[in-house]
C-alpha cells in the first residue's frame, strides 16, 4: 500500500509560509527539513518540483550564490511584469 499523496497546492503553500518566515534565503533541502513536522515522507523532489512551479508562477526566485553548491530560494518581492507583444511576435 502506497502512502497517501501530499496535495501539491497545500505543500506549495507550506513552502511559501516557511520563505516568508526564513530569515534569509533557504536551499531546497534546508525547506524540506523544515516541513518534515507537517510531512514527515516529503522528499527533496517534491519540495524542488514545487519550487520550480511557484517560480513559474512568479513568487520566489531562484539564488545561485558564489561558492555554494545548491541554488538557495526565496520569496519573489518584486511584481511580476506582464507579458508585451514584440513587434517580431505581431502578426
């Protein structure tokens, strides 16, 4: 029997909670420690996927950090622009 599944929104609200009490800038790794009271089975997989789609979504950003192996993560404070039509993409 497999375990039950997180729902995906639920623990992207969860990520989006822990950046915005973090201190600093968080690693993927450092976020799952932090939500494994809540789930404790969740994965680094599972926490990256997710961040990878709130970045999508324009609410955090990505930080690759000189001398560090892992990218770290935190909340987007800036407003994403929206989308302009080119004059190259007109038709």
């Amino acid at each position: 029997m497999s375990a039950p599944r997180l729902d995906s929104e639920l623990v992207r609200k969860h990520i989006l909670d822990t950046l915005a009490a973090a201190e600093s800038e968080l690693t993927t790794a450092a976020i799952r420690q932090l939500l494994l009271s809540w789930a404790p089975r969740l994965i680094n997989e599972i926490v990256y996927r997710n961040l990878v789609i709130l970045e999508q979504r324009g609410q955090v950003r990505r930080l690759r950090l000189p001398g560090r192996r892992h990218v770290a993560w935190a909340l987007n404070t800036t407003k994403p622009q929206p989308a302009t039509v080119t004059e190259g993409q007109r038709r």
